[in-house]
C-alpha cells in the first residue's frame, strides 16, 4: 500500500506542476495580449489623429480652393468688363480718328476753295 501511495503522491505533484506550468504559460500569454491590445489601442490613436488632422487639412484646402474660385469669376468678370471698356474706347477712338480726318479734309478743301486753289472735283 505505501506503493501505492508514494504512486499517487507523485501523481498528483506531476499533475500540479503541469497545472503550474500550464497556468504560467496563460499567464504569459495573457500579458502578451495585454501588450498586443494597448499596442492596438495607442496605433488607433495616432491612426485617429492622423485622420483628424487630415480631414482638417481637407476642409481647410477645399475652403481655399473654393475662395479661389470666387475670385477667378470675380476677375473674369472684371476682365470681360475691362475689354469691352476697351473695346468700347477703341471704337471711339476710331470714330473720332475718323471725323477729324474728314473734318480736316473739308478744311483743306475749304481753304483750298477760299484762296482759289481748290482742284476740280
């Protein structure tokens, strides 16, 4: 009997140690995954951020790109107007360039006329 008393003693100190074993390697384990879900936690921080901080850059960029295109149809418009301004300007100028032309050449001819030196028309 003290056989099979020694043979169950050991046993039961064989399935202890395995349960001991078994219970650190949990425990490793659980501290691993303890490392692996902050790790995780702090990268979808810094992921959170970093999105925020681009979405904001976004805002900003489109705000700016839609001010600029406020101001490109401003300037067109200013730009279109300033041509026909031009344009407007040019044709008077013209006109005018014109009427004083023939005003000069009833003036000559009349002048002309005047003194007796007028050509036969």
């Amino acid at each position: 009997m003290a056989l099979g008393r020694k043979r169950s003693r050991e046993r039961r100190q064989r399935a202890t140690r395995w349960l001991w074993r078994v219970s650190q390697t949990v425990m490793v384990l659980l501290v691993f995954l303890g490392f692996g879900i902050l790790t995780y936690r702090g990268a979808e921080e810094m992921a959170r951020a970093e999105v925020t901080a681009l979405e904001t850059r976004l805002a900003e960029a489109t705000e700016r790109e839609s001010t600029a295109a406020v101001v490109q149809s401003r300037l067109a418009g200013e730009l279109a107007e300033a041509r026909t301004e031009s344009s407007t300007w040019r044709d008077l100028s013209a006109c005018c360039r014109t009427a004083w032309r023939r005003h000069r050449a009833r003036t000559a001819d009349g002048s002309a006329a005047q003194h007796g030196n007028a050509a036969p028309l």
